[in-house]
C-alpha cells in the first residue's frame, strides 16, 4: 500500500490557527488520506485506486451508510493551546491518544483566557448548561471582564509566590483557575474526528469549544477533502429523525398538525430549520 499525502494538509503543517484570545490549534503531522480510505475498503478485492469520481462515490457510499472502520485509517496529529474548561470538555472524547503539560513538572505561563464582550452572556432559561441570546448591558459586561481579570491576576500572584517560596508545583498549582492556558498533543482517527467535530460544532455545544472544532475542521478537510465533504453532507448538514418524528413529517406532508409538544417539538422545529 503505497504512502499517500494530501498537497493542502502539507501546507498545513507546524502552522498555528489561531483562536480565542491566545489559542491555537497546529497540524503536527497525519497519516493517509482520501487515497487511503479508498485503499484499505476496497482490500478484499485486491483493486487499485480508480477514477476520482469512483473514489468519491465509494467514500460517500461508506460515510452515508456508517461503514466506519476505513476512515480510521486516517490519523490526525494536533498541537493545541486551550483554556482548562475547554480542555475539561474536550477529553469527553476518549478514543485519542494525547500528552497534556503537567502543572507537577512545569511553571505555569500567566496566560488566561478572557472572553471577548460580545460573548458574554446571562443564563439561558431553558438550557441548564448553555447561553441565552439575550442582551447583557455593556456595565455589566465590562464588571464581568474586571472580575475575571481581577481573580485571574489574584490566583497567578499567590501561584509564583508559593513556586518562589520553593513550595513543589503540584500544590501551588491547585488554586490556578479553569481560565488558565494549557497544551496538548491530540492524536485522533478521521472516524473519531468526525464525531468530535458532529458534537462541537453543533450550537448546542460551548461557544469556545466551536472555535477549536472549527479551526480542526479546516484541517480536517485539508487532509482528507472528499471524506470531508461527505461528512458535511451526511452528518453535520444532514438530519437524522426519530419514529415519532418521521411520523410528525407525514402527517405534516398530508396538511395535518404537527402532533409533538414540548421539548420534543422545539427539538424537531430546530432540525427542520438548522442550516
């Protein structure tokens, strides 16, 4: 099976995307690519790579119809900078093999992330764990800011004085808010990839955490651009329906009244209407 790279993920390579206010997200190095989902689902036929147009119906065929285990063929190597909470949420996604700085090791850089204004929001009324789109007078984003900043520059100021008094790092970590920086390296298969990007980029997840699912996506489809496609076509851009969902568009398409209520019907409203 021969070596296969992707011209555009080559100019990817060492170079930082920036985001959020200090982040980044760097392509390390990848293995395969479109060339090699192709490769390894057509083994048992002994066949070599056909036309492009072939390779992309197989790739779709594969994507559409969750024939997964090719796409982990495909390996994608990250160097990321990111807040602790953000880095709290991202490790949900277990099916990586990663390497995070250690606070027992290493000082800690006085780098803490600080939203901009226009991201700073009140609680949502009906999501427990999310935004609302509603106005926050600018005084009390300012003051918000001001909190932030004051706390953070606190807690680094007691940190330096306990690692100048020679206390060991692990403890005078301890106090260091989830606002404060750190790195990693992320290794993950193109499948898993694909799942982290379905949940991160939905507007259900974190803001920041979408900026980072945004600046992999570009990679992402840098390394692997016709799986990428499909991806966006099936899994991101596409809707996937409940029975008694599929059993609401019926009665809709018959000029009939949508027969959910609640949640559920929000939930399906929200589907039918996601760009």
């Amino acid at each position: 099976m021969a070596h296969t790279y992707s011209p555009e993920a080559e100019k990817l390579l060492d170079q930082e995307i920036k985001v959020l206010d200090q982040g980044f997200v760097r392509l390390v190095d990848y293995m395969g690519s479109d060339a090699r989902i192709v490769q390894t689902a057509r083994v048992s036929y002994g066949a070599g790579t056909k036309t492009v147009r072939e390779d992309a119906g197989l790739i779709d065929y594969l994507l559409r119809h969750e024939h997964t285990s090719p796409f982990e063929h495909v390996v994608i190597e990250l160097h990321c900078k990111l807040p602790i909470f953000v880095a709290r949420q991202w490790i949900r996604h277990r099916t990586a093999r990663l390497n995070e700085i250690s606070a027992r090791y290493s000082v800690m850089a006085d780098e803490f992330y600080l939203p901009d204004e226009a991201h700073i929001n009140a609680q949502s009324a009906d999501n427990k764990q999310g935004r609302s789109d509603a106005e926050v007078p600018p005084e009390l984003r300012r003051k918000v800011l001001e909190l932030l900043q004051r706390d953070q520059g606190m807690a680094y100021a007691s940190y330096e004085e306990m690692i100048k008094d020679g206390i060991a790092r692990e403890l005078a970590r301890i106090n260091l808010p989830l606002s404060l920086y750190t790195q990693w390296y992320w290794q993950m298969d193109l499948h898993n990839l694909f799942r982290f990007l379905e949940l991160r980029m939905d507007s259900h997840a974190q803001w920041e955490i979408r900026q980072y699912a945004a600046a992999i996506a570009q990679i992402a489809r840098a390394v692997a651009p016709v799986a990428f496609d499909a991806f966006e076509r099936h899994r991101l851009k596409g809707r996937h329906f409940s029975a008694d969902e599929l059993d609401a568009l019926r009665r809709m398409l018959k000029g009939e009244e949508n027969p959910l209520t609640g949640s559920r019907r929000r939930e399906f409203e929200r589907k039918l209407t996601a760009t």
